[in-house]
C-alpha cells in the first residue's frame, strides 16, 4: 500500500472542522464518499456536518448541514451510489438525494424517527441483485462465466416482483425499526422489539439471506455477553408495515473462554458481517485500553447426534439426520495493537469456508483483504477468513510486523494520528481513512499485495476488474489508480479483444460503457492521449445518431416491421454510389419529414457532423501522425458509415428547411460543399467498410482531400477540455497535499502536453459541449461539469423545441460518458 493524497482543513479564523464522535463514513460504488465533522465556532456551538466527494476532484467537497441535533452515528449509501442516509443519536434518519442531479448539491426530503433511541445501525433493504466474481475463471471468454447472477431473494417486492425501497435501523433499546418508500412517496414505518426481553445494544450490524430475510447482530459493549443474532422479516399487510422477529443460536468469543485471557479484552468495540448479503460470517474485535484481538466465525449446519436408544427404534438415514445452526471459529489473531477501526471488502468474490488456503497461494486478490486500523498509525490488510496479514501500511511509525504482541511495543510519547474510520473502495483497490485530526488519506492497495507479480499477471488482475466495473456500472476510478503509462495499450487493447468475444446483444449493452473506459484508460499515457478525443467523438456521434433517426417516424402506421432508422441504414449500406442525391432517390423522403421549429433547433447538432466530416477528411493527407485527434476514425468504417447516413438525413432536412443546413465558408459560391464532402466520404468509407475488403485510400483521394483547405474553411473542433482531475497526475510514492475548499494549482499532466488542441488558453471562448452553443470567454449561465471526462454544458436549458428536449434529458443524470455531473462556478477555468 502506499499514499495516493492527503487532503485537510484550512483553519478559519472564527470557526473550524474537527472529527465527529463518533465519525461516520461510507464509499458509494460511484466513488463518492461522504464523511462527518463537527463545525465547531468561537461560542464552543457544534453543527453536525456531512461532507460528500468525488474521489477525482477531492478538494470540491459539498459540505452540508445535516441539521442532525445529536451526533450522527451511520452513514450509508444506496445500491445505486444515488442516495445516502445518515442516522444520529437521537433516532433521527435522513434520506440524503443529489439536487438537479449534482455530485456537489444534496437535499434531504424524506426520512423517519425512533424519538430518543440513538440508531447503532442502518442499512438499505436488499433490491434482490447479487453478482458473484469467480476468481478462478478470470480468464474464461465469456462474461457470463466470470461474473454469474446469484439467486437472491429482496427483502420486500412489490406487485410484480419489484424490490420495494427502504431502510432498516437497529436502535440501542434493542428496537429494529423499518420504513419503506413507496412509489408515491409515502414512507410507511414500523418499529418492533427484537426480542420480548430487550437490553442495551452497543454495537450491531445487518446482512441479507438469499431467501429475502435480515440478519441482526448485536452485542451489549462487553466481551463477557453473548453476541445475540435475530432473523427479521419485513412485509406489508394491509397498506402497513410488519416486523416479525426470531431468535437464531449466539456466541461468545473464544477470547473470554480462554482461563489465561479471560479478563484481558473486557469490551466488544467492532461487530461486522464480512459482507451485506453474507450472513454466514462475521468478524468480532474485542479490546483493552493498549491491546486488540479479533476473531473471525462462521455459521454452519451441523448434524444432531441421536441417542442409540432412539437409534434402534428409529434409525437416521441420509437426509432424515436432524440439523441445528451452530456457529464455529474460522480464525483468530494474536493479541494486536488497539484496533481503531475496520473496512470490510466489497468485492462479491465467490469463496466459500473451506478455502483458507487461498491466503498462502500466489493469487492475493484485493477483494479477499479486509482493514485494520490500529492506534498506532499502521494500517493492515489480513485475509478476510484466515486473518493473516497479506499487505501493511506505516503513516509515520517504525515498521512493525501485526503479529508482534502488542505488550513489547514502545508506546510513544502522545497520541499517535490514527484512522477512526476507514472505507474500502469497490473493487478494494483503494482505501480511504478519516483520522483522529480530521485529514482525509487515499491509500492505493496493490492488486498483488506487495507480492512480486509478472506484468501479464498484474494486467490480468487489472483488465478482470475493468470488465467487473463494465459489466456493473460500477466506477473504475479506483482501478486507474494502478495503470502504469506502460499498460494502457495493452489493456486496451486486451479489453477490446474480450468485449468482441461477447455475444451481440451484450457488446450493445456495453457498446458506450467500453468507449468511455478506454477513454479514461488512454489520458493516463502520453502515447495514447490523442483516442481520448476519438472515444469521446465517438461516443457523441453514436449519441447523436441514435437521437436523429428517433425523430424519423413512419408516412404509414401499418409499415413493415423495420423502422425508417433501419431501412436509412440498410440502403446507405447496399447503395455504395458517391452522389448523395442518388442514394437519396432510394429513400421514402416523406419519412424525414419534421416541424420547421425542430429542424431549426436542431442546427448545432447537425453543423457539428458537418464540421466532423470536414476535419476527418482534410486530416486525410497528416493520417501518419498518431497524436491528431480523429486518427482512428480514418479506418473505422462503422463510425465513416454513421456519418455518412446523417449527411443522407441532412441533405433531405435541407431541402425542407436550408437555414438548418450546415454552414461552410467556401472559396466559390457555387460550390456544393455537401455533396464534395460527401463523395470523398464515401470513397473512404469504401476503402474500409465491413463488408468489403479493406484498402488504403487511393492517391487520388489524398489529392482531394489536400485540395479542401483551398475549397473550403477547415474549422478547428472544439475537444474536450483537460480534466482538472487527479488521476492522470498522481506519481507513485509522491503523495499531492490537498485542502478542502480550495482547487490545486496541479502540474500539467505528461500526456496533455503532447496535444495543443487539448490545452485551453485563459479567456479563450468556451463551448456548451451537448448543446454546441458558443458560451463565451466568461459565461453568465450556470454550467455543469463532468467528474470524469470534463464535458461542460449549461445547467438550466435555454431551449423550448420538443426534439432538443429528448436531448437534453438524456444527459440529465449522467454525461455522454457515464460520468456524475457536478456544478462549476461562473468562472470555471
């Protein structure tokens, strides 16, 4: 492990930031983390703080009043990385959700209250999706092979078998307490006893069955009490909420029935379940004042042994054996220094209890590692079945091995900085930690664990969880963190050659995702940095496409069963003619036929295709410089073949309404530009179609092309901005120092200094980069960015026409690439 960032608190005069206590935190799987502060003022006032990130732009934290009037004790976000909900010590929840669909801007409309009864535990109710990883078959073709759909039940349906949304909380009287959303907003909740005798629970926890029940755990604070499990389940009759409760077999820690250590680990300070939908396992620390020991137990079926006499009347045989649920010790560590906080993996790896042995082998997977944080600033990540150590982390302290006893270690002089809470990220790739003096620390975790690993073992590695975030939606900057400059061409490269052994109808599914992983994977290497400009085009263009032959509509509702989108492209493709008025002939015009006011708003869209094509075409003759952005369009006949369907449709589109026709700056005014530019797309469409066999360009071609900047006005395409972000910048073993609030003067990343047309100057004019409106050197509009890929665009929408609505609410939650949004100031750079 190493150190990726810091980022800090800058001290204010009359008020600043310390860490709550108890201090919450929680990583949602769109690599969003939220955490908690007291705001503390000069009148000593405490204002109960939620802070929410992106991992890519740390230092753009949204700050908000949680308006919690007792310490907030949970924080936990939704299945879709959406929504979060926070819980304080007064029984108050909070449902947390994005405002106008930013990452920085938060709004609370709904939540529930247990009145006085602290929450010491909060988890949304299962939605019924589980996907298992099988390590093993990493390198299987099929996606299906490596990630499979496991049979789970969600807490509570609805009509139709839809999961119904909700919470479930456990409060410190010992009551569990559920509130479901329904479709029209309404929250029902109801609170019940977890069992007829109720006592004080300190600490507990949540996990789901595949049958669709909840598992609680709770422990009273002392090791000396068992630790109590209860099955809960959740259903609604007659338009109300019903919790039924029941008691399943409890433990006690080995530690307190050791004679010689029965007194040594007094307090119970960590109860977890390995994992949400794992109710089979969990993991108990028990503490002293200096030491720690945690335990690691399994809940399994075992036979009941029958009495001979009954034996004789009645033999078992096979199935007939009477079972009972027993929970057994998997492992257990060595006294340790105090442990001050935990992080549980939440990679879904299929392992079952019988492979500890998968601690010793040369496959040190991230996913099978949880953390441990301990007072003295170290950090470890053990097996998460077998406990053995597998990597280590030293803030400042000298290093020392975790199963050193805790008794002969010097103790230091002061209170060493420790994580209080610590989050693994999704794929456990990386590690974040809030410590005691309220500095957020970002840690890297190899995926080979500090273990000497060949390239073709550590790219597999890689490439295996790239394809787990491409077939979850999951982020994947967590994985980025580890791609050398070296191995971009070869993932990518990799990533592609699995993507095309998928059947069709997942590579449509997938088709966009993949672009913008490869996009984000090539901003990470100077030798690559131009694609990230291609992907991007890409991406818009099929956007664009897809968006135009909607608006096409059948003259007859009776027609055949393809749609005027499918039969435009089916005649562009058998029709290979280079005159465009002749391909148009083959086509029933009266299908292309729109209101004039949509033909009008849709004039940027269809000037940016033209001036694509144009710049395609007159970077024909420079087609040996790799570092020009539109290389990889030269030889691609799928996307040549787009554009020339929509040069098709905007040629008809013209004849109905010529003011929406691209505009071109020619050297004669009777120059058909449309009809030029469309001839030599053809010819290079040809050289490389799919169906035909592929060819260089002719020289004849080349000559033209070289003859379009003497025709006409080459316009310079306005790219995607250089993402402000930290990823392509991070150096291994030089952590960037951070301060909330306050944007980085970061260096220029190695790859973007390869490309002018990626750097933009101060003051140079800005463009809306979905709408293609000019916004000016200074926009007076509020705009939105994206975490991932930089795209910008106006934030409220200044058009009226149906069709450029479609467009636009589209974009509305995500960017063109799948990216968050998150709102810039005026005088974004």
């Amino acid at each position: 492990m190493d150190l990726a960032y810091v980022c800090e608190w800058e001290r204010w005069p009359k008020s600043t930031h310390c860490p709550s206590v108890p201090l919450a935190c929680a990583w949602s799987c769109r690599n969003l983390i939220a955490f908690t502060t007291d705001l503390r003022n000069d009148d000593q006032d405490l204002t109960r703080m939620i802070h929410i990130l992106d991992t890519e732009h740390p230092w753009d934290v949204h700050s908000v009043n949680s308006e919690h009037s007792e310490a907030i004790t949970c924080l936990e976000w939704d299945q879709s990385g959406s929504r979060l909900l926070s819980a304080d010590a007064d029984g108050q929840i909070k449902c947390w959700s994005m405002a106008d669909h930013l990452a920085n801007s938060w709004e609370s409309h709904v939540g529930s209250l247990v009145e006085g009864d602290p929450i010491v535990a909060l988890s949304w109710l299962h939605n019924g999706v589980k996907l298992a990883l099988h390590v093993e078959k990493s390198g299987a073709s099929s996606f299906g092979e490596k990630f499979s759909r496991v049979k789970f039940s969600p807490s509570l349906t609805l009509f139709g078998g839809k999961p119904m949304e909700g919470w479930i909380a456990v409060t410190v009287s010992g009551l569990v307490t559920v509130s479901l959303l329904k479709p029209s907003g309404q929250v029902l909740t109801s609170t019940e006893s977890l069992c007829r005798l109720r006592g004080r629970v300190a600490l507990a926890d949540i996990a789901f069955t595949g049958g669709g029940n909840i598992v609680v755990a709770t422990a009273d604070g002392s090791s000396a009490s068992p630790v109590q499990f209860y099955k809960v389940c959740v259903s609604v009759v007659s338009e109300k909420c019903r919790i039924d409760t029941e008691i399943l077999p409890s433990l006690f820690m080995r530690c307190t029935t050791d004679l010689n250590r029965k007194d040594k680990f007094p307090a119970i300070t960590h109860l977890k379940f390995l994992a949400r939908d794992m109710s089979e396992q969990v993991l108990l620390c028990a503490s002293s004042q200096t030491s720690s020991i945690v335990e690691c137990w399994s809940l399994r079926k075992e036979g009941l042994p029958v009495n001979n006499v009954f034996q004789q009347i009645s033999p078992v045989v096979g199935d007939k054996q009477p079972m009972i649920l027993k929970w057994r010790i998997l492992s257990a560590t060595n006294d340790l220094d105090r442990v001050s906080a935990v992080a549980l993996p939440k990679l879904p790896i299929s392992l079952t209890n019988t492979d500890l042995k998968v601690a010793s082998d040369t496959q040190f997977y991230p996913g099978l590692g949880l953390a441990l944080a301990f007072h003295d600033g170290s950090v470890h990540i053990v097996h998460r079945l077998s406990l053995q150590s597998m990597a280590v982390f030293y803030s400042s302290a000298a290093p020392r091995s975790v199963d050193e006893p805790a008794i002969k270690r010097p103790r230091t002089a002061g209170p060493a900085v420790h994580f209080k809470a610590m989050q693994l990220s999704w794929t456990s790739l990386a590690l974040v930690g809030i410590d005691n003096h309220g500095k957020l620390s970002m840690l890297r975790i190899s995926p080979s664990m500090g273990h000497t690993l060949d390239v073709s073992l550590a790219l597999r590695h890689l490439l295996f969880l790239l394809e787990y975030c491409m077939v979850t939606g999951y982020d994947w900057w967590d994985t980025l963190l580890h791609v050398q400059p070296g191995m971009v061409q070869s993932l990518v490269e990799k990533l592609h050659e699995e993507y095309t052994r998928q059947n069709a109808a997942l590579q449509q599914v997938l088709s966009t995702r993949i672009l913008a992983m490869k996009a984000s994977l090539c901003k990470l290497s100077p030798c690559t940095v131009a694609r990230v400009c291609d992907y991007h085009a890409k991406l818009f263009l099929v956007a664009v496409s897809s968006t135009l032959k909607s608006l096409l509509r059948p003259h007859f509702l009776n027609t055949p069963d393809k749609s005027p989108g499918d039969r435009l492209t089916e005649v562009c493709t058998k029709i290979t003619d280079a005159d465009i008025d002749k391909v148009m002939i083959n086509l029933k015009t009266e299908e292309f036929v729109l209101d004039m006011n949509t033909l009008q708003a849709l004039q940027q869209l269809l000037q940016w295709v033209g001036d694509f094509v144009l710049y395609l075409l007159a970077s024909l003759p420079n087609q040996g410089s790799p570092l020009r952005p539109g290389h990889s369009f030269l030889r691609d006949g799928t996307s040549l073949g787009m554009l020339r369907e929509l040069m098709v449709v905007i040629r008809i589109w013209g004849l109905l309404k010529p003011s929406c026709l691209p505009v071109y700056t020619a050297t004669s005014d009777t120059q058909d530009s449309m009809s030029l530019l469309f001839r030599l797309l053809t010819k290079l469409w040809i050289c490389c179609r799919d169906e035909g066999p592929t060819s260089e360009p002719d020289e004849a071609l080349v000559d033209e092309c070289c003859l379009l900047p003497s025709q006409l006005l080459i316009p310079s395409l306005d790219w995607l901005p250089v993402s402000d972000g930290l990823v392509s910048r991070l150096q291994p073993k030089q952590p960037l120092r951070l301060h909330f609030g306050k944007a980085p003067t970061l260096p220029t990343s190695a790859s973007t200094l390869q490309l002018d047309g990626l750097i933009r100057a101060p003051g140079q004019p800005k463009i809306d980069h979905l709408r293609r409106l000019h916004l000016g050197a200074y926009p007076t509009e509020e705009c939105k960015t994206c975490t991932r890929c930089g795209c910008v665009t106006m934030l409220r929408s200044p058009n009226k026409t149906t069709a450029v609505k479609q467009w636009e609410q589209r974009w509305i939650k995500n960017c063109v690439c799948g990216g968050l949004w998150r709102r810039v100031p005026l005088s974004y750079p």
